[in-house]
C-alpha cells in the first residue's frame, strides 16, 4: 500500500509541528515533510497539517498574522481543490482567519488558558477524519489553549448542524455534551468543524499529543489513521 | 540618561563599598568613568558576583556521578545519560522583580532559565518552578499568586516547553516577599555542547536576538537588596518578556551551534551585554574590542552606560570563526532576528567598548567576574535567638483535638491541596514526552527514542529550615531524591536555588551556612552533586527574612519505561504497606500551622543512612515489580499521604482500609512529619515476596491494610468519604481564587 505523505507547514511560532512530525513519522509510519512558512511548494504533501503552537506569538490576534505566510495561499489553493487540511489549535485559529472555515475563536471562558484531557464526542462520522475511528465514538483528547471557544452567528450555526460539518463536541466519557465538559465556552460545544466540501478540518484538540502508548492513550492516531485509510483505499 | 560624574558618593549610590571603590580605582591604576563605574557596580553586585556566598558554595561537591560539566564551569551543569546523551538543568530565582511586577518578572525568570539551557546546546524539555507566596487569605498574594502563574504559563506555553512540576508554598513569612524559582531542563548530544567562551584573535563577536532597550537596567542591583516601600519604583528595572521571540532564538541557536561555527555562545541575563563579554573574555583568557554602534537598539539616545547594562530579553553573544559570519547571519535572518557583529577577540584581556567615535571604558575582563577579580567576602555569623525558644516549643502543652475535623482542615490547607489550579494554566504536555504530569511525586519526561526516561522535581520546606537550617536543608535533598526514587527513577544530580535574607546580617548568614553545610553532607551521601543554581539574598520584607529556603531541583534517570512508578492506589484488594518509621515529630508541621498556628518545635530528624536503605529497596522492588504505586509521607502526615493515594488519579478514586499504630498521642502520630517513610500498595500475590525483601533489607514495614471501598477509614474511628476529600483537594484554590 503507498503511503500518504503529510506536510506540516512550520510558522514562526509553531510549537507542535514536530510533535505533529513525530507522530506521523516515528510513531505512526506515514512520510511526512516539514514546509516552511516563507516557501510556497507543498512538495506533493496528500494532507496538509497545521500545526498548533503561538504563531507570530499571536500578539495580534490568534491566526491573523500567519495567514499571510507565503505557504498559505498555496494551503488555501489546494484545499479549494479539494485538498485535506488539517488544522491543529492554532492551526484551526489559522483557518478561521484564512476563511476556510467559519466562526472566529474567543478567548476561553474563564480567561486562561487550560491544558488537559477532554472528552470528545463524536458528532459525525461522515468524514475522512471520522469514518474509520474502529467503532470509538468517544475520544479522549487533551486541548492546551487560551482562545479555543468557539464563536458565530446563528445563521453560521444553524448551517453547521444542517449540513452535519461540526465533527466533534466536547462531552463527558459517555459521550453526554454539558457545560462541565466544555473547557472553554465553545457554543454548541463545538471542538472541531468542517467546510461544506469536508476535505478542511479545524479541531481545537491535540490528537498529535497522543498517538504513543508510551504516553499512555492512542486516541489521536485514529484520526490521522482514518485519513490515511481513506486518502489511499 | 546623562552621564554623570564619578565621585565615591555616586559609587555608594551603585552599591559600591568605600572599600569596592579603593579596589576599583587600583585596578584601573585611575578613576573610573561613568560607564566603568556602571560596569563594576553591576558585576560586583551580589547577584553577579556571588561575592558573599561563593566561598561557601564550593565547599558543595561539584563533581562525582554522571557529572560531565560541573557547577560553575558552564552556564548549566551537565549530567551523562548515556546513548550519547547528557542533561543539562538549573534553577534560578527572580524574586524581586516578581514581588513588584509579578507577570513580567516571572515569565522573564522563565525565559532567563531557558536561555541557560539551551545556550548550551540542549533543547529545552521541561520547565519546573518553586513558588513562595505569602497568606492566600491576603488580597495582595491572591494578585501576586495570579499574576506569577499566568506569567509562567504564558511563556512557557508560547515557548513551547511542557511546564511539569513544581511546588506552590502560602506562609506569613514570604508576604511581601514572594520567592519565584524557575527551573529547567534540556537534552544536548555530548558532541554538541556549546561553551560560554571567547578566544582565538580576530574572530568575531556577534550580538543576537532581540534588541536592546532601557529596560533592566540595574536589575542586577535591584535584586542584591532588601525589597522595601522603595521597591515599587524600581518597576522599571524589571525586564519585559517576549516569548515568541524567545523561540526563534531557541531554534536560530541550536542550528548555528550545529553548523559548527562558532567558538563559544552565552545568554544575556543579568547585567546584559557587560556581564556576557566580560565572562567569555575571562573564560577563553582573551579581550575583546566593542562597538556599541552596531548593537540593535529599540530606543534612541541611549548612552553607553545604558546599552551595557540594559538587561534586555532574548538576546545572545557569539563568539563567531572568523568567515563564518555571513553562515550565522543567514540562519537569524531566516528566522527573522537581528544578529550584528559588534566587535572582535583581543589577546590583551582588555574589554574595550567604543561608542560614537569615543572610548567609552577599558577594563580588565578578569577582574570584573566571579572567579576572577570580584571581591569575596566571608560574613560574620551568629546563632539567631529564635531558635533556642522555638525549638524549646513544649508541644506536649498542646491541648488535644477531634481529629475527623483537624484532619479536614489540614487537608483543605493550600499548602496540601491540589494545586491544579496552577497546572492546568500550563502547557504540561506539548513536545509529547510527558509519561507522567504534574501532580505526582516527580514529572517523568520520555527520552524520544530511548527506552529511558527522566524524573525531577523540586522541593523544599522553609520552615523545616527556619527551625534547623542545617537538618532542614538536608531534608529537602532526602525529599527531592524519595520523590524521585517513587517514580522509579536513580537521584542523578541537584540545581539548587538558595533563598536567603541579607547577608549583612550574622544571623541570616549563620542560617546560609548551616544549610549550606546540611546539602553538602545530603549531597555527598547521596552522590547527587550540584550541578549549578543560583543564590538569592536580600529576601527580606519590613518585619524579618524570609523562611530559609534553598529549593532543591533534582532530576533522576529511568533507566527503563517499566519502572515508572505512580503515586495513586490501582485496585481492589492490594495490601497498602507503610515503609520507615514514625517518630511522632510535629515540629514545624502543617498540622501545627494551621491548627495551633504555630511555626515551633524542632525540625523532624533525618537519618541519612536510612533514607538511603529505603531508596535501595524501593528501587528493588519497583525493578522486581512488587510494587504498584509509591507516594511519600510530607506534609500533612501519613493520612494526607493515604488520602492522596486514594484520590490523586481524579477519574478513579478508589478507597482504603487502614490501621495506624498510635504511639503516645492521636494526633501527634497521623500529623507527624517523620521523614523516610513512604506508602506503596502491593498486590496480594507479591506480599511473600514484598515482605523478604523487606527483611533482607532490614527496612520496617508495615501492612497497614488495604485498597478498597469508596472511603478512607482510619483506625476503623475515622471515615472520610473521597467524594469529600477530592472536592476539598482538587477545588480548594479555585474556590479562593475565584472567591
């Protein structure tokens, strides 16, 4: 079976791009590229990751700076293409600025930021993200950030549901959505979303933080394992 | 600034002694200028100079075990780990800019720390930090409290560094002056370590990084005095961080000391670009010629003496190979980072800095620095007064309580509880090593691609050395390397951060030397070195010093990923053993804190041989797995200990049945703070085993009874349900937080 290839685009800033490499390489097997944010080949990447980490610091505003990289209009061609993107944290902030998916990102509920195991439910499974997650429809993923809740209009939300392109939800083990298992005031509890095409995904959630059963869970590999399976079956 | 002119009263002014200024004037064979004058103020300041305590901190063994580079040598120490592999770790304070401005001066002491490490070559993986605030019933420590974790959390998430551990302490003793401890650790490849150095005639000196601003100047100078009402004014001394820009300098770095370009390579911290010059001149036993036009400025009329001591952020001096320049040049460009070559490497130990056409100060490298030419004093000590009355204490006075209710509010105490709070304000996992988290006895970090990881922690109980400097400072290394021996992990080395008052002062040096005297002894015994640290004095607040407190930093090896061991019960029906003896000591415990509200008695003792057989045998027995979970007995007593074990795995609490000898009082054997002892849980199948090696070892054990239920009950007297107890823990400084 060929290999999917994964391009991690470096931004000044980014601070999980190589643990986003290392997962997809070391522990998952996939080849994988780092692109840098001033180049504009995406050397033949099959799904592009952004990576989560502070870029340009996010002194601005989250995302807002580094969508002007060079890399990004190559990012936004290819996704218009049908390309898979997968934003990461701040790569999900990325994609909001960059318009490729909708809503804008507040800062978090209780003003700090939070790193911690969350509960996410698994809100759609037609996706390339979600279609093969062997039958788990929860998943335990930690978030680490201060501006992660999730905000848009009604109209935007009412679409989302329409047109089933929010794939996770914060909930509890069981799968139950309720405040106490929103870490960050997201509305709808929203914790990753697709666009209308379903090939761009933005998720607030690590899933490159555990994808080693040395760190004791594995429940991000099946996300980046259901991309793979459908890029290449 | 306008440069002023130069007389002893404006030395005095700088800190200088009338007897500093004589030597100063000797050594330049003339007067110092303004901008000399500012030099040797700074590099002779306490901070800088170490000039009061480093003739006792070299009586601390600075070399043995795994050490490659020892204290002082580098900018961090340097332990082996095999696979080609070395860590390199330190801890520092940044006490007095935190007490005036605690967002800023704690996320630059964090910054300052990181610089250290990877300066050398290591990339950053853990951000430890030891934290000291005054009462949390206090409005005032509630904003420092605040404001110095958001200030850790912010940059070190931003940097990219998992925070993982630490303590966080809330006594009277720190109210206006918060101790802020930052430590950190790298890995660097044993043929990558880069050196502070300068030499070689006619290479290049580069400044890189940021660029300078008035910002810091004289922070040096500010933390070598007491923090008073004056203190406030000094807010401009505090520097500014930028974290982002800090990891650019962290990636720009590690690349050129790849590319094998350069000679040598120091942070600037305190003291900015004079305390860097001096330093690598005097290391690599050569001058250097500077022009200060080309340093990157922020600002515009600054003047020659504000460039050289400006102590701004995220900035390094290279020592650059003469026509590696422009290589240097291409990697800070890519990432977007000044980087100018200021000057070059003379043969004459001169430091000659030039500044709009004009010799600005010619100095001698050596005689500005610690090991060279900067004073050292031994201070005067005396025996403080306190101590006879404290530790004369009659606790047996003390009249008895109901324990169900004393046992709740020790353990609702903030110095006990949870400090979650805190933890989940900071990246604890980015990089993906981090096996375990904080909240246990030790962080375990993953060494990537290896089936080895490390242990570390820090730990300290001022109080403990308040009452007995010596036994107390000897109590925070035996703490440090039980923890670290919990998780499974070989004690390797120590950083040490040394909190101390004013050491004009007799009685606070008699505490600096008695707890100098107690690590050593600890140390050498445990063939855990010191690596490096720092030393903190001027402590003080209007009323007195501050607790004693020499933080201890220790990081161990785990030698394989099976060993590492928890804290937390696992399941039903395992025997929970308690290992080492009680000693019914409360002098100085919480108990008698919170409620007698008392700070007296004598310090627990500890028995350095038997803290040593327990380490031996608990790694025996986590190597043979009889064990399934170890936590040690600290604050708070053996049954804030079994609490903790019942509860500190929030997802699944799980109880247990337990029966405690009482030897003279109740509630003096569950409060007691007897040192070595520690709480494991065996399964049923291992107790034959367990116990023979307990007795080959000649270590006291007791089956205390056993994992189970969904409450702890005590002596088959006290039950507390763990809904309650995990409540109290894991919410208590929320509640008061968020008030």
């Amino acid at each position: 079976m060929k290999k999917p290839k994964f391009g991690v685009v470096v931004f000044p800033g980014s601070n999980c791009d190589y643990d986003a490499y290392y997962s997809l390489k070391k522990v998952l097997g996939y080849d994988v590229s780092f692109l840098w944010h001033k180049d504009t080949d995406l050397q033949n990447s099959d799904a592009i990751i952004l990576p989560g980490g502070f870029s340009y610091g996010d002194y601005l505003r989250t995302g807002a700076i580094a969508r002007f990289s060079p890399i990004m209009e190559k990012v936004v061609a290819f996704a218009e293409n049908g390309g898979v993107v997968i934003g990461i944290c701040n790569g999900f902030q990325i994609l909001l600025e960059a318009g490729l998916l909708p809503g804008v990102m507040l800062k978090n509920k209780s003003l700090k930021f939070v790193c911690k195991d969350v509960y996410l439910k698994v809100e759609s499974d037609k996706s390339i993200f979600t279609n093969t997650l062997e039958n788990k429809n929860v998943l335990r993923i930690p978030v680490a950030h201060g501006d992660g809740n999730y905000f848009a209009d009604e109209a935007t939300l009412n679409s989302l549901t329409e047109n089933d392109q929010i794939i996770f939800k914060y909930s509890d083990e069981n799968g139950v959505e309720h405040e106490e298992a929103n870490p960050n005031g997201s509305l709808l509890n929203i914790a990753g979303i697709v666009n209308t095409k379903r090939n761009v995904l933005g998720m607030m959630p690590h899933p490159e933080r555990c994808c080693s059963g040395i760190l004791g869970n594995t429940d991000g590999a099946l996300i980046f394992n259901s991309v793979a399976k459908s890029l290449f079956n | 600034m306008k440069e002023k002119i130069v007389t002893l009263e404006l030395a005095r002014e700088h800190g200088l002694t009338d007897e500093e200024f004589e030597k100063i004037k000797k050594i330049l064979g003339r007067d110092p200028n303004f901008t000399e004058l500012g030099i040797f103020s700074v590099m002779w300041s306490e901070h800088c100079s170490y000039k009061n305590s480093i003739a006792l901190i070299k009586t601390l063994p600075r070399n043995g075990g795994r050490l490659l580079v020892g204290a002082g040598e580098e900018n961090a120490g340097l332990v082996d780990i095999g696979d080609g592999l070395a860590v390199a770790f330190k801890i520092e304070s940044h006490n007095h800019p935190s007490a005036v401005e605690p967002y800023q001066g704690a996320a630059t002491g964090v910054g300052g720390i990181l610089r250290d490490i990877f300066t050398m070559g290591a990339r950053p993986i853990a951000s430890l930090n030891s934290l000291r605030f005054g009462s949390l019933e206090s409005a005032h420590t509630r904003f420092l409290f605040e404001l110095v974790v958001k200030g850790i959390g912010d940059y070190g998430n931003c940097f990219g560094v998992p925070t993982v551990a630490g303590e966080v302490y809330f006594d009277e003793s720190y109210q206006t002056n918060p101790l802020v401890n930052a430590m950190a650790v790298g890995i660097v490849k044993t043929d990558q370590v880069a050196s502070a150095t300068a030499k070689g005639v006619g290479n290049s000196i580069m400044i890189v990084g940021s660029s300078t601003g008035r910002d810091g100047i004289h922070g040096a100078t500010f933390a070598s005095e007491e923090i008073s009402e004056k203190s406030e004014s000094k807010r401009p001394s505090v520097q500014v961080g930028d974290p982002f820009t800090e990891k650019l300098l962290l990636e720009a770095t590690l690349e050129i000391i790849k590319g094998g370009w350069l000679i040598g390579i120091q942070d600037m911290g305190a003291a900015g670009i004079i305390c860097s010059t001096s330093e690598m001149s005097a290391k690599g036993e050569s001058g250097m010629k500077i022009n200060l036009d080309k340093v990157p400025l922020r600002e515009s009329g600054m003047i020659a003496y504000e460039i050289m001591l400006s102590e701004s952020q995220e900035r390094m001096l290279c020592c650059v190979k003469k026509g590696c320049e422009d290589k240097v040049k291409e990697v800070f460009e890519k990432w977007d980072l000044h980087c100018e070559i200021i000057g070059e490497v003379t043969d004459d130990g001169m430091l000659e800095i030039s500044y709009q056409g004009e010799l600005k100060a010619k100095v001698p490298a050596y005689d500005l620095v610690l090991g060279g030419g900067a004073p050292v004093y031994k201070r005067e000590t005396k025996r403080p007064e306190y101590l006879d009355k404290k530790n004369n204490f009659d606790v047996n006075k003390l009249p008895e309580v109901d324990i169900y209710n004393a046992f709740i509010k020790v353990f609702s105490s903030p110095n006990i509880t949870s400090k979650k709070w805190v933890y989940e304000q900071y990246d604890s996992m980015v990089r993906t090593n981090t096996i375990v988290g904080p909240g246990c006895d030790a962080a375990v970090i993953h060494i990537k691609d290896t089936n080895k990881a490390l242990a570390m922690k820090t730990d300290c109980n001022g109080r403990f050395v308040y009452l007995g400097p010596k036994e107390g400072a000897k109590i925070a290394v035996a703490e440090s390397a039980r923890n670290i021996v919990c998780s499974g992990g070989v004690p390797l080395a120590i950083t040490n951060c040394l909190n101390f008052g004013n050491p004009y002062k007799p009685e606070n040096f008699w505490q600096f030397t008695e707890a100098i005297e107690g690590m050593g002894e600890a140390c050498r015994f445990f063939d855990t070195p010191v690596t490096g640290g720092n030393v903190s004095f001027y402590n003080e607040s209007p009323d007195a010093a501050v607790y004693p407190t020499p933080t201890i930093g220790m990081v161990g090896l785990i030698e394989n990923l099976e060993n590492i061991t928890t804290s937390f019960f696992k399941n039903e029906g395992d025997l929970v053993y308690v290992i080492g003896e009680d000693f019914e000591e409360i002098g100085g415990s919480e108990f008698l804190k919170v409620i007698h509200n008392e700070v007296a008695g004598a310090p627990p003792k500890i028995d350095l041989q038997a803290e040593k057989n327990l380490h031996k045998f608990l790694l025996e027995t986590i190597n043979g797995k009889l064990i399934k979970s170890a936590h040690d007995v600290s604050e708070g007593g053996i049954v804030a200990a079994l609490a903790e074990c019942c509860i500190i795995d929030e997802k699944t609490l799980i109880g247990a049945d337990i029966t405690l000898p009482i030897k003279t009082r109740e509630d003096f054997s569950l409060f007691s703070e007897s040192q070595s002892r520690v709480i494991v849980s065996v399964s049923p199948a291992d107790k034959d085993k367990f116990e023979a090696a307990a007795l080959a070892n000649k270590i006291p054990v007791l089956n205390a009874g056993r994992v189970g239920g969904s409450d702890l009950t005590i002596n088959k007297r006290y039950s507390f349900s763990l809904e309650k107890l995990a409540d109290v823990y894991f919410n208590t400084i929320s509640r008061i937080m968020n008030g």
